[in-house]
C-alpha cells in the first residue's frame, strides 16, 4: 500500500510507539475516571445507568480525515473508533458509544463555542479534547484559554476528560506533497522545526494539569520517535499534519492505557469493508 521509505519507516515507529506505550504509566490523574468503573459494569448496571457515552473534541484528525494513499475520510480506522472496539473487545458487557463532534480544519475556540449545544445535551461519560494542529496559526493565548473553558464546562457538567495531545506537524516538504498544499507545507515544517507547536503543547499540558485533567501524552512520544530518527513526515497520509491508519491505531492504544490503566487486548486491524479484529 505504502512506497517502500514509507512502509520501512512506519515499521520502526510501530515498534518504537508500542515498547513505550507498555513502558509508560497510566497520569495519576485518570485513576479517578468514572468510565474506568462503568466499563466493567454489569447488566443491572446497564439498566441503570445505560451504555457508555464518548464525546470526541476536535480536528480534521478526529474527523476522520486522511488525505493520501487513496483515503479520504475513513470513519472506521479513525482513532476513537479503533478505541471503542479496544475497549468492547475488553468489556463485552457495556456498550460503548462514540459521539463524534470534531470537524476539520477548526480549532479550541470551536470546540468550545459548540459545547453547551451540541456536547452537554448527550451527559457523557467521557470527552476527549484533541486540539493544536491548528491552533497554531493563530494566538497561543486564545487556544489557552478555549482549552481553559472546556475543561472548565466538563467540571461544572461533571463530565470527566482527557486531553489527547495531537501528532506532530511534517519537519520538511516531501515529495508528493499536494500541489495546493505545497506552501503551507513549508508554514507547517517552520512551526514544528522552530518550535512553535512545542511552546502550543507545553502550555496546553499545563492547563491541562492545573485542572486535574488527564493528559494521553501522544505527542511527547512522537517528539521521541524524531529523537530516534524516525522521518516523522513519512508517518503523515497528506506529508503535512494527518497521522496513517497504522498511527492511528497506535493513539487508540495509548488512550487504553491512559483511559483504563490497561494494555489493550490484541490488534484492531484495518480491512477494506471496515474494522475486522485481528491477532497478533
């Protein structure tokens, strides 16, 4: 599926992402998770308080958008999705629910203006914020403080949360690069190389923290992998800023263990007509 660079470079970040992800503990903070009790519920339990709701806040990322490689929008190997057969392959009893409200190409202070009408009304057991991508191309100070009074409504609602932090932006222009997208492709590389989109996350975990919200730290481990020498570019469907199917499934991963202090059960794979569980 992947031209060869690609496939080999995918393969040496699959290895990296998953040792870490074992190695790495579950943020103190998420011990207090309601849905950690309500997945391994039982029936009288379901009938009491029903299935299990996810609200999804962000992005072109979590929209489930791609972009290259012949995937367009791919609605089932989207992260949250992977995430919810991770987690009904674990706890059969509970259905889980994934409400997904991201849209792509919006940012914190989009997520923010939509939640009272359009989060709120559902009462979820969980919203996962994933914002930054961009975020980046406007004030620091506004993305703060839209992330600031998301946290702050899930408080007041009593919704718990997890901040998701995005992937990197492409280090440099890759051939095969969209035309279109040619010159924002170098915007984008001058943001993540000059540090722009570090000094955004930093100051995103912060907030973060100072709510007691969990943080699925998604972004330090691909800041890692670059350290490794891993071409974070290559592991991008559209070389500028959308993760393939593979990275995907990998942030599912790190939401399991961040979400319900848990390795996840086997492999979701991903097949032409949708998701099919797989063995590895």
């Amino acid at each position: 599926m992947y031209p060869t660079a690609v496939q080999e470079n995918l393969d040496k970040a699959i290895a990296f992402f998953e040792k870490r992800i074992a190695e790495m503990p579950a943020p103190p903070e998420a011990e207090q998770l309601a849905i950690r009790r309500r997945v391994t519920g039982n029936t009288a339990k379901l009938k009491e308080l029903g299935p299990v709701n996810i609200v999804i806040l962000g992005d072109s990322v979590s929209h489930g958008c791609f972009g290259g490689y012949g995937i367009g929008n791919d609605y089932h190997a989207v992260y949250h999705n992977r995430l919810r057969l991770y987690i009904q392959r674990a706890h059969q009893t509970t259905p889980v629910n994934i409400l997904n409200m991201a849209v792509g190409g919006e940012n914190a202070s989009f997520g923010d203006s939509i939640f009272e009408e359009r989060v709120a009304p559902y009462r979820p057991d969980l919203v996962i914020v994933c914002f930054g991508l961009n975020d980046v191309n406007s004030s620091l100070a506004s993305y703060v403080t839209s992330l600031e009074s998301i946290f702050n409504k899930c408080q007041t609602h009593g919704f718990d949360c997890v901040f998701l932090t995005p992937n990197m932006l492409n280090t440099h222009r890759a051939e095969g690069t969209v035309g279109m997208y040619w010159e924002y492709a170098h915007k984008t590389a001058d943001m993540q190389n000059e540090g722009r989109m570090d000094e955004f996350m930093d100051a995103a975990k912060e907030v973060a923290v100072a709510h007691a919200v969990p943080v699925c730290d998604a972004y330090a481990l691909w800041k890692e992998m670059q350290a490794e020498g891993i071409d974070i570019t290559l592991l991008l469907t559209n070389l500028i800023n959308h993760p393939l199917p593979e990275m995907h499934d990998l942030f599912a991963r790190l939401l399991c263990k961040t979400i319900l202090g848990e390795e996840p059960m086997g492999h979701i794979g991903r097949a032409d007509d949708g998701m099919t569980a797989v063995a590895k």
